[in-house]
C-alpha cells in the first residue's frame, strides 16, 4: 500500500485520464532510407533547439521498438512525422508505427 507521494500518483492520473502530454516539447519520428530525411529531421530538431525549444526527442521509426515510440507520443505535447514514400506509399515502419497508433 501507498502512504508517502499520493500527490504524485494522482497528478499523474490527472494527466493520464486526460491525455494531457506530460512534458512541454517535440517528438521527432522520422523514417529514412538513404539518410535524407534523417538529416532533414535532424536539422529541424537542431533549428527547434536554437529558437529555445529545450526538450526535443529523435527517433528512427526502423529501429526503435513500437512501444518505446507510443510511449513518446504520449508524453510530447507536440509530434512531427517524416517520412519518404515507398512503391507511392508511406514507408512500411511508418505505416506501420500509425497504424498502431490509430489502435
């Protein structure tokens, strides 16, 4: 049983309960096949630091299991998703990586 930090579960429930992000900051999800996007997606992340964005996440959607991703998407208050295309459609880890985010 609980008895100290009750104030910390419940303002985390709060937040959870309300699908509030917990921090203030940008979740970068980027897929790449030959290291363009990746550099796109790293000079976004670095142009957000320089105008003071503090908490600024990157990861790879090819090599960062599911969970760890949804994880993040949950906590960020603010998502961007690169991508290339793929036989016309969005790259498979992506789609995929969506696709368990719509579930």
């Amino acid at each position: 049983m609980w008895r100290k930090d009750l104030g910390w579960f419940i303002e985390k429930y709060d937040t959870w309960s309300r699908y509030a992000p917990e921090t203030q900051g940008v979740l970068i999800v980027y897929a790449s096949m030959y290291g363009n996007t990746e550099n796109a997606a790293q000079a976004l992340a670095t142009s957000l630091c320089d105008k003071g964005m503090s908490k600024v996440a990157m990861y790879d959607v090819s090599s960062t299991h599911v969970s760890q991703l949804i994880s993040e998407a949950f906590k960020y208050s603010h998502i961007v998703l690169a991508s290339v295309t793929y036989n016309l459609g969005i790259y498979p880890a992506m789609h995929d990586f969506l696709m368990d985010m719509k579930a």
